[in-house]
C-alpha cells in the first residue's frame, strides 16, 4: 500500500545501550565545558568535574527512560527484599572478599613505581583520597544490595569464603571471574585518571582566535576535543561498573591471549611508544609537514582525520556507562557498531596511518620507510590480535553471536571483508552457510 512502511525481516540484534544515554553524557560533558572555558577552570580537579557531569545526566537517563534497574540482567529484584538478618553473613564475607580485593590492588599500585612517578601521580592521589569514603560507603551498598539481589553470593563472596577458611563452600569459577573482573578495573581506572587531565586542560585554555584561518590547526582542536570526549566516556566506564545500572561487568575476558594483546597497547606495557619495539616513528613527520603550502591537501587530509576521530569517539560514546576493556557488560549493536564490529580499532588505526604516514621517512633513506612501514603494520595486527579475542570472549554469549551473524548478513564492513575472502578463496560456502550469508548471484 501507497507510504506503507517496507517490513524489515532482518532487524538488528536490540542493543543493551540507547542512543540516549550518550546523547545526554555529551550534553553534560559540553556544558561543564563551556562553564570551565569561561572561568578559566583548567585544572585537574575541573577535568574529574566534567567526569561527573558526563556521568550524572547518562545515569538520570538510564533509570528514567531506559529502566535499566529493573532489567533481569541486573539480577536485582526490587520487589521482593529479603530480611536483612537473612543475608547479614553473607554481605559479611562478601565485604570481606571486596576489602582483601582493594588491598591487593593497593599493594600492587604501592610497589609499582611507575604508579608514582609522571601522570600517575594525579591517579593515585585521587585513589588515596577515595579510598576512606569507599571503606565506609561500601558497608551500606553491600548491606542493602544483597536485600534485593536474587543471588547474593557473587565473586567477592566466593573469595571471602576462601579468606575464610571455607574450601568445601566456595566456586573458584567465581573467584577466577571476580579477580580477573577487578584486575581489569585496577589496571584501566588508574591509566584513564592519568590521561584526563591533560587533553581537557589543552581543550579549555584554548585560544580559538588563534587559529582561526589555520586548517592544520582547526583540526588539531577537533581532534583533541574528541578525544577528551573519549577519555572522559572512558573513564566513568570504569568508574561506575554497578548492577543498579546494570552496568556490571558479566564476565572478564578469560583468555590470556586476549590479556597480552591489550596489555602491550597500554603503559606500562605499551610496545609502541618511543623506546618501544614497535615504535613506527623513527625519522617520521607528520602529516601537516607533508602537505605544508598545499592548502586544499592540508583541509582534505585534516577533515579525514577529524572524521575518523569521531567515528572513535562516537565508539566510545555509545558505550554510555559500560565501556571497558577485556570485559563483557552487554552487546551494543548500534551506532558506528552497525557499520563493523569493532569500529574504534578500524578508525584508529586507519587514523593513525594517515597521520603518521611512515611510508614516509624526513631522512629518505628506503630502510627507515620500510622498517616503519613493516612496524605501523605489526601494530594494526596487534589491533587485529585484540579483536579476535574479544570475539571469542563474547561469543559465549547467545546474544553476542546473534549480532555477529546479523553483521556478516547487514554491515557494510563485514559484508565487504567477507566478499573479498569469497574472491580470494579464504571463505567458502561451508562458512557461507554457518555464517546465514547468501551467496552472491
């Protein structure tokens, strides 16, 4: 019928995030933005302040419109509390677990002295001064959680009862998932915190009379504000991995794999950074250097970069409250991740190709080209090495294996990498039909 609607009979997999949630973070985060441009609040303490007004409208969204509190998959059940004499032992060894849990970490951030030294200073002086409110608060949330939660006894249970003494009453399952779980929060939280101050305070002292007219430098200032968006969605991620937002971390990547091929693009670990095997930079200039006195070359190669930083910004964004790496925290489908499956790791690498250009050499010897070429590559299959192990984490999930499907049936991405396997005789029918793709007429 005339202006009838066509019927999708392949819909997209629902995403456990909405549009919304990120929609409003960006407001939030703008407005404080604009606030600390005009009162000249540049510093560090201004930078976790726009933490909390990216956060606060994401969270008011979440329980208002997306009633995300009242998901099954919170394992929360409002309506019927238990008695707290019922579960006041085992909210007892579950703080147990959770304290013996942050005396680790602490321990570890103690003897690591790159936790003391340059950035990090800011992350652990902010660690130091939460961790006497967290002591306290964490007795009132884990003594009401448990009233409501179906099934009480998690990962820091499990672990309290081994600190316990109680080897016959405990999963080490769920003490594995627990420790891999808080590993991850330890080890991101303090490298983001590090990083937050640093963009934000470039972004809000910014003169943009200053560049007015200047292409390489108008792209420079997206580029940077779209990182400060990343970081800050970044790091109330890991900041608010809570179930009463049903933003708690279901399972932790188990695979050791997929933690050496993270961990090696991270400090202090990073094998990319300057003194790093897989350091690319080795005479390089970038892309500005290039193109100097070729206008029309420096506003194409500067908008391709911008665009590319949105789209991993975007990523980031769409994450709401639940980004974090090596962990699964719900399947997000929307967005840039109706494109491919990993829409940051294509747009930084491919960012990170047209900006560094080491194909290019200011020393014009063909041995520095080739070798920074052959590393740029090494690190984009690194990124390639992430992904695959993300994947197979997450392809325990049911839910993760549908979206996977319907990509390589409906995104542009996966449908063109799929194609060319066709072509080239990597991908038969066998893998056609396992996948549900059709075959090409």
């Amino acid at each position: 019928m005339f202006g009838q609607k066509p019927v999708n009979n392949d819909p997209r997999p629902r995403s456990a995030v909405s549009h919304g949630v990120g929609v409003a973070g960006l407001i939030g985060l703008a407005s404080w933005i604009m606030i600390a441009r005009q009162y000249g609040m540049d510093g560090s303490y201004s930078a976790l302040a726009a933490c909390f007004a990216c956060a606060v409208p994401m969270v008011i969204w979440s329980l208002l419109m997306d009633k995300v509190h009242l998901r099954p998959s919170t394992g929360i059940d409002w309506h019927n509390p238990k008695m707290l004499k019922e579960t006041f032992d085992i909210s007892l060894v579950k703080l147990a677990g959770l304290w013996t849990t942050w005396g680790l970490i602490a321990t570890i951030y103690c003897v690591g002295r790159w936790y003391w030294t340059g950035q990090y200073q800011f992350s652990m002086e902010m660690m130091e001064a939460a961790a006497p409110w967290l002591f306290v608060l964490s007795i009132p949330y884990v003594l009401i959680l448990d009233r409501f939660t179906v099934e009480p006894r998690d990962g820091a249970w499990h672990f309290g009862q081994l600190l316990t003494g109680r080897k016959s009453e405990f999963d080490r399952e769920q003490i594995y998932h627990h420790l891999r779980a808080w590993a991850v929060k330890g080890f991101f939280l303090a490298f983001m915190l590090s990083i937050v101050p640093g963009g934000f305070g470039d972004l809000v002292r910014l003169d943009l009379a200053e560049i007015s007219g200047d292409p390489v430098a108008i792209a420079g200032w997206l580029i940077t504000a779209m990182f400060v968006v990343d970081v800050q969605f970044a790091t109330v991620g890991y900041l608010l991995t809570m179930k009463p937002l049903d933003a708690h971390i279901r399972t932790a990547n188990p695979y050791l794999a997929g933690w050496v091929a993270a961990l090696m693009c991270y400090p202090p670990f990073i094998l990319m950074g300057d003194d790093g095997p897989l350091n690319y930079h080795v005479n390089t200039a970038d892309w500005a250097y290039w193109f100097e006195g070729q206008p029309g070359w420096l506003r194409i190669w500067g908008g391709i970069l911008v665009l590319l930083t949105a789209v991993y910004a975007w990523a980031t964004v769409a994450f709401g409250l639940r980004f974090s790496n090596l962990t699964h925290r719900g399947i997000l489908t929307h967005g840039p991740y109706s494109w491919t499956k990993h829409p940051a790791y294509v747009a930084k690498n491919a960012f990170w190709w047209l900006a560094s250009m080491p194909f290019l050499v200011t020393s014009g010897t063909v041995t520095d080209s080739v070798r920074n070429t052959a590393l740029m590559a090494l690190v984009s299959g690194v990124y390639y090495w992430r992904a695959k192990t993300e994947e197979k984490h997450l392809l325990a999930d049911p839910s993760y294996k549908d979206y996977a499907e319907w990509m390589d049936r409906n995104a542009p991405l996966p449908r063109l990498l799929n194609w060319t396997k066709r072509r080239i005789g990597w991908w038969g029918p066998d893998q056609d039909r396992a996948s549900g793709i059709q075959p090409a007429e």
